[in-house]
C-alpha cells in the first residue's frame, strides 16, 4: 500500500505541476488520481476500490479492461500501429462493416474521426456541402463536443464563452415535460408543442436557409431526456418536408447504452448523417466517426470531400472497435443493458423516489438514467442552480465516493450510468449507496 501511494503521490504532483485540465480553473481542481480499473470497478491513489456509475465520461460501455479487447489492440500494435488514411486497412475494414451492419437504415458509409466533437463538425460540414445552406439548429439543453463548431452546437454553459456569434447556428426547445417550456402536462402535449415550436423556428430563420438539424437521439450531459414517442419522428418529417439533413449525435446514448445498438432504434427513425464515438470501442483508443447515407455519401463520388484527418480510421483505434463490437454481440451486452434497465435499475430508482423528497423525477432507459434533485417537489427548484453547483450537490457526490462509488453528476443531477456489463448485483450495491447519499440531500430540504 505504502508503495502504491508514493507511486499515486509522484502521478498527483505531476499532474498538478505539468497538466492542463478541461474545462477547470486549474487551481480550483484536485484531481483523483485513478491507478487500475477492471470490469465495473477502478481504484484510486489510496488503494480504494470505487464501483464506476460514471462509465468514466459515459464511454466504458463494456467495462473497464476487457481482456479480449485488451487482446485485440495488442496483437494490432504488434502487426501494425498506424498507416495514413488513403490505404485500406483491415482494422479499419472490419471496424466499418461491423459498425455499417449495426447503424439503422441505410446509413453504409463510415468516415472516421478522433472522437465525438470532430464527428460532430464533420457531420455538419458535409451537411452544409450536401444542401448548399449553412444554418445549423440544435437544441438548448445538448452537449456535442469542445470544438469550435460542437462547442457552438452545444446548448449548455460551456459555449457561453466559446460563442462569437458567427456560428450559424440557432437554438430550439426540445421536449422536456418536467421542465416543460410549453406549460404541457402531458407526454403527448409536450410532444405536439415541441415540434410545432420547431416548425415555427424553421419557418421564421427561413426553410431555404438551414442545411442541418442536429439533435442527441436522448440527451445525454444535459439530463437524459428521453423523448416521448413520436418527437423523433416527427422531426424526421420535418426535415423531409423542408429539406433539412437529420443528424443524430449517439456519441453518448449510442452503442448500447440506452438497451439497443442505437438511440434512434427505439423509435424506428433513421437519421441522414449519425454521429458516434465513445461507446463504439469504450474509448479504449480515440475513436469517433460518421455513418452517412446514400444520398450525402453521392454528394461526394464525384466531388472531393474537403476533410480529413491524419488517424481517421487508426489501427489501433479500429482494431479496438471491431472487437469491442464482436465482444458486445458474443456476450449480450447491450441485452444486458436492457435488462438491467427494465428490472434493476428502474425499479430501484422508482423506489428511491418514493422515499426521498429531493428527487423530483427520475428518468432513463437502460443503464442510461438520471435522477433530478430539488429542493422542493412541488416548486421544482433544483438542488443545485442551472450551469451551477451546491453545497448539497458537493455533498451528495462526496458521500458517494466515500461509500464506494463514482458517480456522475451535473448541476442538480446524479446519472446512473454504469457499463452495459453491469452486473443486478453491482447495480443493487451502487442503488443502496445512492440512497444512503440522498439522506444527507434530504436532511438539508427546509
Ligand atoms: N456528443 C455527445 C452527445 C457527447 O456526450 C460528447 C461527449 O461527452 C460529445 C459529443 C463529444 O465527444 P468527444 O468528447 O469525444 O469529443
């Protein structure tokens, strides 16, 4: 142990010395230096072990460490580290059939990036070249990436000071009935009122203008707003009827993480251009990308796609992919997802909010999920202010790690969002845990 924490203390002192951290005033940060993981768990600095409801970002879908993956990018490093975009390559073959086999409709062709803000840019740059408009909408309450062109996608804080005004892109309500913005009360109202609300945002920044409307199939960061049934559907119709490209981001819900391949699927839409990165190999090489349809991938047969970038498709990343994928296939995971969404995860969370006052809705889908803490069920004031932190949010976390356990959280919200792999047993462990930090929430309620 004594060994371990010398070793934790250099890593600790480095990093504060030499590392730049995202998004963080660098001062203000004390980073948990993390030493190991395997499966659901990692272990810190001290030698704790910590159940991971983060999925680190929401990308570890099929656990920490996977030996067959592990495998894979090794036997890949020992053949072949990296080779330029323009040759084929069998990593990055294989990884394109296996994701193409998977993405819903007909979306066949996969150009790849480094990650999900670069899949995100590209998606909207081949939709402005395929519709020859430049006008991009995204939806407030979103998070697509830190690059200029996601940053200004992004519908939360994090472009307040990344915006200059010259994005081209114009922001829309999504619906979200707990926080409904068109004072509905039902799924349906929420539905029929959000996308009339987008048809008239079309109409008014005129149709002939706007090249893209990129959505998260469910909003992820943003609060895992699952979107009644028929929304998505009714945005595909409108960007039928006016000649919009439909882009998903799945960069978060995709690859299992919501009990099926793809977000989209739950609701029988296919979507022009779909992003996606994490998930697809649980971000154990960087790896992002684009699946486009027939129709975008045309644009370009003739006429040269102006992007590209020096690892798109990168052996190892690709390699790491195809067997992520086979893993996720061979083992059930994303059934798993599901399951452990429909019969542990759920109820579990359902039953926590019947008992504790500061939960004010709980909501998701497979091991996707997001508790929303208030301070007051009926007024609905969340725990912690918009674009903001609390005390009692600081509380909530720091008792959860105290107790074992990684969550993830986001002004007033803990998700749960464990690997696809968890097991009714961990997911129970880290359910108890949660409960046991919602009492300090409780007992700080007027
Ligand atoms: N899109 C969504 C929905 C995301 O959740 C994220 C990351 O959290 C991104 C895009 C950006 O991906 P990356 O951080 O790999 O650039």
């Amino acid at each position: 142990t004594t060994a371990i924490r010398t070793e934790a203390e250099r890593t600790y002192d480095l990093d504060r010395a030499h590392v730049f951290h995202s998004w963080s005033a660098q001062a203000q940060i004390s980073p948990m230096t993390i030493t190991a993981a395997a499966g659901s768990y990692v272990w810190d600095g001290d030698g704790n072990r910590l159940l991971d409801f983060s999925s680190q970002l929401v990308n570890v879908n099929i656990g920490h460490q996977h030996p067959k993956v592990v495998a894979a990018i090794q036997a890949q490093a020992a053949t072949l580290c990296t080779i330029a975009p323009q040759h084929a390559n069998a990593a990055r073959s294989e990884a394109a059939h296996l994701i193409a086999e998977r993405t819903p409709g007909d979306l066949n062709k996969i150009f790849f990036t480094n990650g999900g803000a670069d899949a995100n840019e590209h998606a909207v740059r081949m939709a402005r070249l395929h519709t020859g408009r430049y006008k991009v909408l995204a939806r407030y309450r979103s998070y697509h990436g830190g690059t200029d062109t996601a940053i200004n996608l992004t519908g939360d804080p994090r472009r307040w000071p990344n915006d200059y005004g010259n994005s081209g892109v114009v922001h829309f309500f999504g619906p979200f009935l707990y926080r409904s913005h068109f004072n509905a009360t039902t799924e349906a109202e929420e539905c029929e009122r959000a996308l009339a609300h987008l048809e008239s945002v079309i109409a008014l920044e005129g149709p002939s203008t706007i090249a893209a409307i990129v959505l998260e199939s469910v909003p992820g960061t943003a609060g895992i707003m699952v979107p009644p049934p028929g929304y998505l559907m009714g945005v595909r119709e409108l960007c039928d009827r006016y000649g919009i490209v439909l882009i998903a981001d799945e960069v978060m819900a995709g690859f299992g993480r919501t009990g099926k391949w793809f977000a989209v699927d739950h609701f029988d839409v296919t979507p022009d251009l779909l992003t996606f990165a994490k998930g697809v190999n649980s971000g154990y090489v960087p790896l992002g990308g684009v699946a486009i349809s027939p129709t975008i991938a045309e644009t370009f047969a003739d006429r040269p796609y102006p992007g590209g970038l020096t690892y798109s498709g990168h052996p190892l990343a690709t390699a790491a992919a195809a067997a992520a994928i086979t893993v996720m296939s061979e083992e059930g995971i994303v059934d798993n997802a599901a399951r452990v969404g429909a019969e542990v995860i759920g109820p579990g969370l359902r039953e926590l909010a019947t008992r504790h006052p500061s939960i004010g809705e709980i909501r998701g889908l497979g091991v996707f999920w997001a508790i929303e803490l208030v301070k007051d069920q009926v007024t609905r004031e969340p725990l912690a202010p918009y674009g903001a932190s609390s005390p009692a949010m600081n509380a909530v976390v720091a008792s959860c790690k105290a107790q074992g356990l990684l969550p993830f959280a986001n002004f007033n919200r803990v998700h749960v969002v464990p690997p696809c792999t968890v097991t009714d047993e961990e997911a129970r462990a880290g359910l108890a845990i949660i409960d046991a930090a919602l009492d300090i929430a409780d007992a700080g309620l007027a």
